[in-house]
C-alpha cells in the first residue's frame, strides 16, 4: 500500500478525535471559544478574534464548564488564566479544532474531483521504480488519493485489474476485456540468459539441446507473448514466484531464462551472464501498455503522465 501514509494517517488519528470530543457533548465553537481566551488572555480580546459578541464567548465558556463540571479558567487575576484541568481540556480543543481543518481541506480536495482511492495491478515484469517514482510525486505534493500497488504476472494482471478492483493496469499481454482505454509505453527489451559457467554459456544449440537443461519461468509462460523458447517442454521448467528469484536462480546456476535486460546490465557487462546461442533468437520485445476504464480523476492522470513521459526503463 503506497500512497500518503503520514496524512492519511493523522486524518485518521484526528477523527477518533473529533468522535470522541462529539461524544462528551464538546462543540467547535467552545473549543475555539477557550483556545481564544487562552491565546488573547481576556474575553475581549478573544471576541474580537472570533469577531463574535463579549457575552457569545462568556456563554460559551461557561457552558463548556456547566458540561465538563468543573471550572477551565482562572478569574481571579487581572488576565484570564487555564486551570490545570482547563490546559488539558485545552489540549484536546486544539486537536478537535486541527481535526475539523484536516478533514475539511480532505473534504474539499474530494469535491475537486481527487480519487479516494487508485488502485493500481502491473505485470512483475515491468520495472517497479518508475511507478514508485510517479507514486512518490503524489506523495510529495500531497494528493488525498489513497494508493494501491500490487504486481501480478501475464494473465493474473487482468484477473486482479477485473476481480480486486484496480483502476489502472500496466500489462504485457493484450486484456480480453473489451472497451478500456490503452496508453502505448516504451517497449522492454529482454534477453534469454545463462550464468557464465552453465553449459549453454558455452557454444551454439538447438532446441533439443535446450531441452536438457532446466528452463526458469515466473509462474509460467503464455503463447500470447511469443516467446521463442514457447516450444520448449513443460517438464524442462520451474515455476518462480517473481523476476528477483528468477534472477537470484539464473545467477546460482539453477537452470536458464528471460530476464528484463533492465535488471541484468551489470552481470552482462560483468559477462557473469551471458546470452544463449541458439538456432532461434536470444531477444525478445515486450510491449506493455498501460489500460483503464473511463475517465482517470487527478491522481490517475498524473501518474499516466509521469509514465509516459518517464517511460519504464
């Protein structure tokens, strides 16, 4: 969950806060009326402030005092004082009064059009910093939208984009679902790899050659995305839970397979890695593209924007 931890949060925090003052029968005026007279130190003073009559906030004082049943304010000096009992009062007035700012301005954010919430489902084997890098600048500028990242991978995309909710898809394969609105991203180049020690590190193959090493798949392929090692047996393969242990895998000499060139530049500059020789090609394209249903609200055009300028690599 990514989104605006610390003003969601405190938004949360400060309405248990205003429930609770509601609940003893502690109104916004009261709690303004005793933070004015503290602040101004006489009545007067606090009126003025309040640009409420002198007797407005003596009656609203007193009635504070009448429901709490004991006295928020010291008289018997020429300034006006708290009593102990009144500065703890005080305190809870004040969260009361920052309560009712925060959810106001939240209030009034939504009613510009602000999402409450965007989900957001990607296939894992789309770079995940570029989207952390839109999200975080809704974080910086402090958007009121709640957001939601989660990865899946090639079909369990569009499963999550339709079944959990999400509001934007950023997928490899094209959706079955009809009617959704598609935003082209850069292409991801990827490449079929092999630790530098492996036995097809070595030399040129042929798919029966392939076939007697252990083939590494992120919880398996599909034929959609033509691969060319698509032909390759089922039994040669195991299934990984994601790109980072797939690679973690390729790099222990486990087996061979796809890996984002984004997420291998290194080991293939450190030769660590190596791509396969083999009769078919090495390469593969990815096209993802970024889908949603009608029109995105503030928070979802801003991170369409951010990737597309940005791009994915």
């Amino acid at each position: 969950m990514v989104g605006q931890p610390s003003v969601w949060k405190k938004n949360y925090v400060l309405s248990k806060i205003v429930h609770r003052m509601n609940s003893l029968g502690i109104t916004l005026e009261q709690a303004r009326a005793l933070a004015a007279v503290e602040r101004a130190g006489t009545f007067a003073a606090a009126a003025t402030a309040l640009r409420r009559g002198h007797t407005s906030v003596l009656y609203l004082i007193r009635t504070l005092e009448d429901l709490l049943g004991f006295p928020v304010l010291d008289r018997s000096g020429y300034r006006t004082k708290l009593t102990p009992h009144g500065r703890r009062v005080l305190e809870g007035c004040r969260a009361l009064l920052a309560a009712e700012a925060e959810l106001s301005a939240a209030i009034g954010e939504l009613r510009a059009g602000w999402e409450p919430t965007l989900g957001v489902v990607f296939d894992g084997i789309v770079p995940i910093e570029p989207l952390l890098h839109a999200v975080g600048r809704l974080v910086t500028e402090r958007a009121p939208t709640r957001i939601d990242v989660r990865a899946e991978f090639l079909s369990g995309v569009e499963a999550a984009f339709e079944g959990g909710g999400a509001d934007l898809m950023i997928a490899v394969l094209p959706p079955r679902q009809p009617g959704l609105t598609v935003v082209e991203l850069p292409p991801l180049r990827a490449k079929l790899v092999a630790r530098d020690d492996h036995p097809l590190a070595r030399g040129r193959h042929d798919e029966r050659g392939l076939r007697r090493h252990v083939l590494l798949t992120v919880r398996g392929s599909d034929p959609r995305l033509e691969l060319s090692t698509s032909g390759i047996e089922a039994q040669s393969t195991v299934l990984l839970n994601d790109f980072s242990s797939k690679r973690a895998a390729i790099l222990a000499g486990i087996g061979y397979g796809w890996l984002p060139e984004s997420m291998i530049g290194a080991e293939l500059a450190a030769r660590r890695l190596r791509p396969l020789r083999w009769s078919r090609t090495s390469s593969h394209v990815f096209h993802p593209r970024l889908y949603h249903r009608g029109k995105p609200g503030p928070a979802a055009r801003q991170l369409i924007a951010s990737l597309t300028t940005a791009g994915l690599r």
